[in-house]
C-alpha cells in the first residue's frame, strides 16, 4: 500500500510539473499582453499596432516620447514593485505559516514608510531618487528588527512575531502621522499621496534605483525555495533534517524586508498586494514555493499594473494611486481570509 501511494504520488507530481510550466506561461503572456494594452491606453490613445512598432524601432517619432519616456517607466515601475511586494509576501507566509501574513505583518511597510515620510520632512522636499529606497530599507529593517527582537524567547516563534508585528505596525503608523503633521503644509499633500501607494510621476532612474533589489532579492527567493520548503513544515522537522533554522529563517526575514522596502521607496504604501498575491499562486500552481514564488511574482505585477491602469485611465483628468485600488480589491479580500481560517 505504501509503495502504490509513493507511485501514485510520483506519477502526479511528474503530470503537475508540465500543468504548472503550462500556468507560468500564461500568466507571463497575460501579463505582457497587459502591459501593451496599457502603453497604448492614457489621454492619448496609441493604436496597438502603432505600440509594437515603436516597440521594436519602427514606429513614428511621434510616438516614441509617449512609449518610452511618458508610459514604459511608470508600467516598468508598477510591474517591479508588484513583484517585489507579491515575493516578500510569499515569502513570509512560508515562514510564519500563516495565511494572513504579508510585508506589513512585521511591521516592514509601515517602518519603510514612516522612515521616507521623516527623510521628506526633515530634508523640506528636496530628496534624491537614489536615497529613497535605502531609508526605506533602513527603517523597514529597524521595526522588523524590532519584532524580531521582541518575538526572541530563546527562538522567534512565528505566532510571537505576527502579534508584535501588528503592535509595531501601530507604531510606526503613529510616527508616520506625526512627521506628516511636524512637516510644512506644502509637503502634506506630497506625503499622503505617496503614503497611499502610486507609482505616477516616476521616471527611468526610478526604475534603475529598483531593479537590481528586485531581481537579485527575487533570484535568491527562486533559488533558496527548497529550504523555504523546508522552514514551512516547521521548526522539528527542519531540525531533524539538518537544517540551522534560526539562520535560515533570518536571512529570509532580511529578503522579505529588502523587496518589500525597496518598493515602498518607489512607490509608496502599496497595501494587499503581498496578500492576495501568493494565494492565487498557490491555487493555480499547488504548494511549491519555487512555482509559488514566480507565480506570485507575475500576479503581483500584474495586480499593480491593472491597478495603475484604472488609476490613470477610467477618472480622467485625475490620476488616482494605484493603492487605493489594491487596498479597495485587498480588504474584501482578507475578509474572507479572516472567516475561512476562523477556526484555524
């Protein structure tokens, strides 16, 4: 009986493999297809004809500021940071086991942004592109810390972390409004609709500044998901086969905050994106986390870059953050999270 079960499940998990490969590539078509409808989309409609051609060096003059300065950096933007959140989502899931985990459950997001809000106020607005995600890695590694440190009683217990991680969370938000209050009235309105999660005004040097945390912080989620694997069955386990939990689990801890404060640098509080994310993953590719973490990098792209689109394209001639509409799809959303594990 035994052996039949092992067969069984060897036979299943080749068949799954191609289904999975199959999935990826869907939603990585899905997702360029959304990116060219959306460069062709805004105040000034370009033919999708007309986008493949500037695409690829043939389109008209007229058309390549639009393209490639106006509306490929904002989507290259959108498409980094849903990455980044979705992966720093994934990634906490795994290690605090809790399908309610996301970067702001160690209080990462909340620590970034009130650490960019205070940079703003006390440098009067004059800030660098290139400094804005280091202090929001700063202070998302300083309240992460700050949980961590508090979780510690001889280990971090995943529950202990998600109870402080809220409690800091608090914190932090409490900060950000008093450097909002504390800072001159000109830069109030600068501040809240960055701290509401948009991606509108940046340009190719954002992108520049994000996308190196992003792709080696994505790469080495991919390449160390085996012991994610591993940390997600739990502490016994993962000593019984060898593995320095308390290490590993650290240095995930530090990958998840540096995406998660990267993309707060560039765009602000994107909020349900590293929540919904990896859900969806799991549906479409199974428990994985290397198919999880691709799956959810795609979606998180794609969640923002839909997002963004809304924002820039239906309420014309405002441009609404992108964050609001995460925030308005993601409360539903842990809603219904929060009565499925009602009894977990």
């Amino acid at each position: 009986m035994g052996r039949f079960r092992q067969s069984y499940r060897r036979l299943t998990e080749r068949h799954r493999k191609p289904l999975v490969m199959v999935r990826l590539l869907l939603l990585a078509v899905v997702l360029l297809a959304a990116v060219i409808v959306s460069i062709g989309l805004g105040s000034l409609r370009v033919p999708v004809s007309d986008v493949l051609r500037t695409l690829v060096g043939l389109g008209e003059q007229k058309y390549e500021l639009i393209v490639y300065q106006l509306r490929m950096p904002r989507i290259a933007a959108s498409i980094l940071v849903g990455a980044a959140m979705a992966i720093s989502g994934t990634i906490l899931q795994a290690l605090i086991r809790n399908p309610l985990a996301s970067p702001d459950l160690l209080g990462t997001t909340s620590g970034a942004t009130a650490a960019v809000v205070a940079f703003i106020t006390i440098m009067n607005g004059q800030v660098a592109v290139g400094w804005m995600p280091v202090v929001a890695m700063a202070g998302g590694c300083i309240a992460s810390a700050i949980t961590y440190l508090l979780a510690w009683r001889g280990g971090s217990s995943p529950l202990r972390m998600a109870m402080i991680g809220v409690s800091v969370s608090s914190a932090m938000g409490a900060l950000t409004i008093y450097f909002t209050l504390a800072g001159p009235i000109y830069l109030v309105s600068q501040a809240l609709g960055w701290m509401a999660g948009t991606v509108y005004g940046t340009s190719w040097t954002h992108v520049l500044y994000l996308a190196p945390w992003v792709v080696v912080g994505g790469a080495l989620a991919l390449f160390q998901s085996r012991s994610l694997n591993v940390l997600e069955l739990g502490d016994r386990i993962a000593i019984g086969v060898g593995m320095r939990v308390e290490r590993n689990r650290f240095l995930f801890i530090i990958l998840a905050v540096v995406l998660a404060s990267a993309a707060v640098g560039i765009a602000g509080g994107i909020s349900f994106v590293g929540l919904m994310a990896p859900h969806m993953a799991r549906k479409l590719v199974g428990n994985h986390n290397g198919a999880i973490v691709t799956a959810s990098a795609l979606l998180g792209a794609l969640f923002l870059l839909l997002a963004d689109l809304v924002g820039r394209t239906v309420f014309v001639p405002l441009d609404i953050p992108a964050g609001i509409f995460t925030a308005i799809l993601g409360a539903p959303f842990f809603i219904y999270l929060m009565y499925r594990h009602r009894h977990g």
